[in-house]
C-alpha cells in the first residue's frame, strides 16, 4: 500500500535539504531554461509543492499538473526535459498517463521519472513496461532529488546524442554505399543495415549473417585471395582490398573492403572489423575514363599510347621466350580523296570497316606457328586518321611478316559498298621486327613507321622491311612463293615413285610417291627445297591436294593397262593432316577415280600423334575404318614411344634412313632397328627400312627380320611410266640397282 509520509517529516527533511543545496547549482543539460524545464505530477498539495520549491531551488523551471489529465493537456501544449509523475492519483492512474505521454508524438523521447511509495519489483516491472525511464521511491530524499532529475537528463542527453550519432552513421553509410561488420574470433558475425544492402540481402539472411556466407558471396576468382586476407586479420593482420561479390540477386558488384584487428579494453584482439564500400559505379566511371583516354573513339581500337603501353609487355614475353616479333605500320593510301570525295561520315564508316578487317585480318593468320596464346598477345591499334599499327606475336619466320602485311593489304581492297558505288581502298605497310630492328615498343614503331615511308615511295599497295636485308630476303621468298603458286596450278610438278621391295620374294608390295617439281628454266627442283617454303606459306594444302590426284590418276592408269597394282603412299604434311574435312575429300577423291581406299597409304609423321591426341587419334581410326592404310614415316626421330604406336591404328612403320645408314658395322643404330622390328611384330605391324643403299644394309636388315626395303639398292624413285615396266603381271622387281654415289 502506498502510505503517505508523516507531514514532519517530511517538512523537516525538505528544509534541511534547501538550507544544504546552493541555489541553481548543477549544470543544465539541454534547455534553453536554466537547469531544464519539468512537468510535476501529483494530486498531492503538499508533496507537490515541496518537490516544486526543492526543484525550482536547484535552478529548474517547474510545471506543476495537479492529475494525470492536466499533465497530458500541458505536455501536448509545450515542450519539457523531463516529466516527474506520482503513480498513485485520483482519477488515471500514473502508468495510465505515463502510457498516454509515450503515445504523444514527440521531436525525441522525454525521460519520464515515476514517483512511487511501492518499490516491489511488480511495481517497477509496470513502470517500465509503461514507458517510464526511471523512478524515484517516497519518501523522497529531498537532497538527493535535484541530482536524481539532473542525473535523468543527463542519461536522456546521452541517449539522444547517442540515437542521433547512429542515425547520422546510417545515413552516411548509405550515402556512401558503405557498411560495417565485425567478426568475433569464434566465428560470429555482426554487420550494419547498409551492408545488408549492399549484398542485396533479404532481412532474415542478415539475421543469421556469417563469416562463411559473407564469403561465398564474394566471386569465385576472388574468393582465395579474400578469404586468406580474412583468416590473416584474425591473426592481427589488416588489409584492404577490392573484389567482386554476387548479390542475393545474383548481379555482379565491386567492392572495396578495409578490415582491422577489433580489439578489447586491454589490447588484447576479440575479432576483426571492417568496412565493405561498393566501388562499383567510381570502377566503372574509372573504367570509362581510362577508355576514352587509352581508346580511339572512331573505332575504339588502342591509341597511341595504350599501344605502346601493351606492346611493352608483349615484347618482354617474347624476349624470355625467344619469340620473333613484328609491329606493322600500315597506311590507307588516298585517304584524304575518299574523304573529300564520300564525305566525313562515310569517312568514318570506311576507318571503322578498315580496323575491324583488321582486327579480323591479324586474329586468326595463317602464320603457321601462330597459337592461341600468341593471337591473344596481338595488338591493332588506331594511330593517326588513317594510320594503324599492328603487334604480331610469335611469327615464327621474318617473311612471315611480308605475308602478314600483304594479306591485310588483300583484306583491304576488297571492295566496299559506300552510298550506292563499290569503294576499293589501298594501303601500305611498314615493317619492324622484334629483337632485330628495335628493343622497345616505341623505337619499333618508330621504324616500322620509316619503313612505310619507302612502302609509299614505292608506290600503292605495297609493303617493306626497316631492314634492307630483309627486304631483299622478302622480295626472293616472295618471288619464290609466286612461282610455286604457278608451279601448282599451271602443271609443273610431277609425281615420282619409288618401289618398297619384299626382299624375300623380289616383288614389288607397294610405291613411294615423291614430288618433283619440273621449273621451266631451272629444271627438276627436289621436294627438300620447296617442301619447307610450301608449308609456311600454306601452298602445302593445293600441294597435297594436287600430289593426292596425281597418285589416283597413276594408279587409276595403271588398273586401266592392267598391271599388277600395288598400293602407292602419299606423304601427308601435318598441316594438311590437321584441314578439317579430310576424311571425307579423301573417301571423294578415292571413289571418283573408282579406286578402293586400301589403295592409298598416308605416310605421317610423329608430330602429328604429339599435338592434339584426341583429334588425330579419332581422324586416324576414321581414315583406317574407310579402309584407307596409315604409315608412320621417318619412324624413331620424333618423339613416338611405344604407347603412342600402340594406341593408334597404324598399319606400317618406316624406319628413318638414318639408322639404315650404318648398319652393316653393327652398333647401336643395330640394337635400334632390331627393337624396333620387334615392336612391328608384337604390334602385327609391317616394318619396312628407308634409304637401303648396300647389300651389307640389306643382309643386316633381313638378318633382324625386317624383309621390306626401299632405298636406291633395288630402285631409285622413276616416272610412273618407267615404273609401269616392273610392275608387268607376275614381272620380279628385276636385279638391283648400283648403290648411289
Ligand atoms: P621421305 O618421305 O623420307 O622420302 C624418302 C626420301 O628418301 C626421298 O627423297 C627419296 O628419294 C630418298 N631416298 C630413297 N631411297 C634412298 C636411298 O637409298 N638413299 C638416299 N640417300 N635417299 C633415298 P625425296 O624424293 O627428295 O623427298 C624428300 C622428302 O620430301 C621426303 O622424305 C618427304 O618428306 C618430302 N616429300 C616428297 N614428296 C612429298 C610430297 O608429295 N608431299 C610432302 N608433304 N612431302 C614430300
Ligand atoms: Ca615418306
Ligand atoms: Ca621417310
């Protein structure tokens, strides 16, 4: 029950307590009135008057209300620091009013101080419960009141300054897409509302935020770097770093991220704290920035400086690779004549068509050694209006640039359709080559830049070398190259064949075919020298094709005189191994002459089980399918090994001439052709021996069991016409012939 305190009492302490406190001592927390400005409740005359004069004393400015209801009608009206209320009144009682005050809007919450004789803790638990902040228990220590009041605003100040700072960090996290979370060293996780958004996160996913799906947000290619970072800032160590993350939504976004030891009161580390900044749209406007300034806006290919900028490194990898390099400078003739002729917008359209043939031309060439890994090392960039500048990689031969530049030169002349009239650019190019004629990017486009200037000296379409030298080099190969186009396609090469002789019977099991080229003032060139010019400028592929036709009509000429026909081997260059489509031509090629496939052997060689094993392995069982024969030439000076013998559909092995050489002194070339007469035998493969030259050569051969020989001992490679004669029904494969030189 609340029982009021006897009157003297109550008088005596009070006076006590004025004589004691100093008038307006304490200081004011927040208002403009003095110490602070109080609302007291109470239905109580004289307990309310004490408490006013006690308070007025210590500087505050007091209200008085009478009843809950008066309180409720002076709060609505004006603003207090601080609200005294009795519980126990006639009419609401105070956790009623308290309730009521709560529910009043208001700019911040107003500490509200209940005044209660009961302090059992269901009274306090209502009190609280109600919205009070605090309360004071009768009968009122008057000294101490002034301070309990000053004391609640202060609490209040706090608090408010504290709500204020919070929501001042909200909103500048948000305006700084910035949001803060901590870990503790057990593996728990706490993160502000702004990093929740930054995440996309729905609410409840937040809730049970941790360290491990914090992490596998973070992208996949970052997810390493940032979570070795993580575990070394819970050993003390801090970091900042920048990443992508996948939103909740599964959009990409940048981050920056900078994270620190979160340490306790004595130092001692409790977890880590970070912040988490999305960058994105500062990344992306950085990236737009470095565009414009590294890009040509015509065409958006590399500028100047950004070309440079990539050659360097390019330069550097094929220093350490020892690769040989190429910057072209290339040069549209009569630009300026387009131009004016079409207009600058269809000016434009031409340079933006001239860099995507370009960029086309220069990705993917037909330099035969250019990989992947080189193409993504190449550079087309935009130097001058109509000037481009082009890094090649790995160009293996240095007349491999000539043919670069007079491809693209090709490239260009096609022509182009412009406002209704067919438009046919020309253009030169200038040629620098890396280590030769420069160390750095910038001396190479220097001189690939001077060498243009003798391209257009010599007039339109035409290409040259910084290097004289190599301009001479260029001007024979490329001569050479011609010829060997008209040499293909006008009818000067001819197939020669050489015999393949079972030495136990004497007859002829098969033939060689081996081209000639018949030049019309030089006369017959061997296939050694023009072989090797064919495969790097491509001319092996109408080369082959060509030889392939030529074997057909032999043998198909041969069936028709009705000779005893045996199988002839065509030797087939990687590259050519490699043309997609082959299967097929040769199945075409077969049944057109009415030949069966069993007919033609392929002699490859060891490269081409190297290279891509499950490409050459399926075109290999396809060929054997089709009933075409698979020879593996110059056997033992590659790389083959018995597995790669073993897990291809070969049908005959020639061992290289090399080791045929000198067999007859014994020795190991002996132990090797044994072992490799072994292998053919296990591996049911026919074994036959290039280049026999001796009887001392044969006897050995045919003391290690390998029966089949070619070479100039029994015949030289002959005219299908010479050839006919020994191949007469049932005809032995006559004598031998003497042994060359
Ligand atoms: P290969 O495939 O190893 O052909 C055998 C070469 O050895 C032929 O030279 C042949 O004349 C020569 N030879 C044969 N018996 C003897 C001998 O007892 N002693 C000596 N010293 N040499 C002998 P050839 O015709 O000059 O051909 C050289 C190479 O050119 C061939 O080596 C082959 O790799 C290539 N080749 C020839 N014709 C073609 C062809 O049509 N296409 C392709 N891709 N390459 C061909
Ligand atoms: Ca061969
Ligand atoms: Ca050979």
């Amino acid at each position: 029950m609340n029982r009021p305190p006897a009157a003297d009492d109550l008088v005596a302490n009070h006076a006590a307590a004025l004589a004691a406190a100093p008038a307006g001592s304490g200081t004011a927390p927040q208002t403009t009135s003095g110490a602070g400005r109080l609302l007291l409740v109470d239905d109580d005359l004289l307990l309310r008057s004490m408490a006013a004069g006690t308070l007025r004393h210590a500087g505050f400015e007091v209200v008085e209300a009478d009843s809950g209801e008066q309180a409720l009608v002076d709060f609505g009206g004006s603003s207090f620091d601080l609200v005294l209320l009795d519980v126990v009144m006639g009419g609401a009682d105070g956790f009623e009013i308290c309730r009521r005050l709560r529910a009043m809007p208001q700019p911040q919450p107003v500490p509200i101080v209940m005044l209660t004789g009961l302090n059992d803790s269901d009274t306090i638990a209502q009190a609280y419960e109600a919205g009070a902040s605090d309360f004071i228990t009768k009968p009122i220590q008057w000294a101490l009141l002034p301070q309990r009041v000053r004391y609640g605003l202060r609490v209040s100040a706090a608090s408010a300054a504290a709500v204020r700072s919070r929501e001042s960090l909200v909103r500048a996290q948000r305006l700084a897409h910035m949001g803060n979370w901590e870990f503790s060293l057990q593996g728990a996780m706490r993160c502000s509302d702004e990093l929740a958004r930054i995440f996309g996160a729905p609410a409840d996913a937040m809730q049970c935020a941790s360290p491990q799906m914090f992490l596998s947000r973070v992208c996949a290619a970052d997810r390493e770097r940032v979570a070795e970072a993580r575990a070394a800032a819970m050993q003390g160590q801090p970091y900042q770093l920048s990443f992508s993350i996948e939103r909740f939504d599964g959009s990409e976004r940048i981050v920056a991220e900078h994270a620190v030891p979160l340490c306790d009161g004595l130092g001692r580390q409790i977890g880590v704290e970070g912040i988490t900044q999305d960058i994105t749209e500062r990344v992306e406007a950085e990236r737009q920035i470095r565009q414009l300034a590294l890009h040509d806006g015509l065409t958006g290919l590399p500028n100047r400086q950004f070309f440079l900028e990539l050659a360097a490194p390019t330069m550097e990898r094929a220093r350490r690779a020892g690769a040989l390099c190429a910057v072209l400078h290339l040069d549209v003739d009569d630009f300026k004549t387009v131009n004016d002729a079409l207009g600058r917008a269809s000016g434009d359209m031409l340079l933006r068509i001239v860099a995507e043939r370009l960029e086309q031309g220069t990705r993917g060439s037909d330099i035969t050694s250019v990989g992947a890994a080189a193409r993504a090392a190449e550079v087309v960039a935009r130097i001058g209006a109509n000037a481009f500048t082009m890094m090649l990689y790995d160009i293996g031969h240095p007349e491999n640039a000539a043919s670069a530049a007079a491809r693209l030169i090709r490239l260009l002349q096609r022509p182009i359709s412009m406002q209704g009239r067919p438009v046919v650019l020309g253009a030169s190019v200038g040629i620098a080559l890396y280590p030769r004629d420069g160390q750095t990017a910038p001396e190479l486009a220097a001189h690939a830049e001077q060498a243009l200037y003798a391209a257009k000296k010599a007039g339109r379409s035409q290409h040259r070398y910084y290097d004289e030298a190599m301009n001479v080099a260029a001007r024979e190969r490329l001569a050479r190259e011609s010829e060997l186009r008209v040499a293909i396609a006008h009818d000067q090469l001819r197939l020669h064949f050489q015999p393949k002789i079972d030495s136990g019977s004497g007859l002829i099991v098969g033939v060689e075919a081996l081209v000639r080229w018949m030049h019309p003032e030089r006369g017959m060139i061997p296939p050694a020298s023009f072989i090797p010019l064919a495969e790097e400028t491509g001319l092996i592929h109408p080369l082959t094709d060509w030889v392939f036709n030529a074997a057909c009509e032999t043998l198909a000429a041969w069936t028709r005189a009705g000779l005893r026909v045996v199988p002839v081997s065509v030797n087939m260059a990687s590259p050519c191994f490699r043309t997609a489509g082959l299967v097929e031509r040769l199945s075409t090629l077969v049944s057109r002459h009415g030949l069966q496939p069993s007919m033609l052997a392929l002699e490859v060689t060891e490269s081409i089980l190297m290279d891509d094993n499950e490409q050459a392995a399926s075109r290999l069982h396809a060929l054997r399918e089709l009933g075409f024969k698979l020879s593996l030439d110059d056997f033992g000076t590659g790389f083959s090994s018995l597995s790669y013998v073993k897990r291809f559909p070969i049908d005959e092995l020639k061992i290289d001439r090399s080791f045929v050489q000198d067999l007859a002194a014994g020795g190991k070339d002996l132990a090797l052709v044994a072992s490799i007469v072994t292998l053919g035998r296990l591996l049911g493969l026919v074994v036959v021996a290039e280049g026999v030259e001796t009887e001392g050569q044969a006897a050995a051969l045919i003391a290690q069991g390998c029966s089949v020989h070619q070479g100039f001992l029994y015949a030289r490679p002959v005219s299908a016409d010479a050839l006919a004669g020994r191949l007469r029904h049932g005809a032995p494969a006559h004598g031998r012939e003497t042994p060359a030189r």
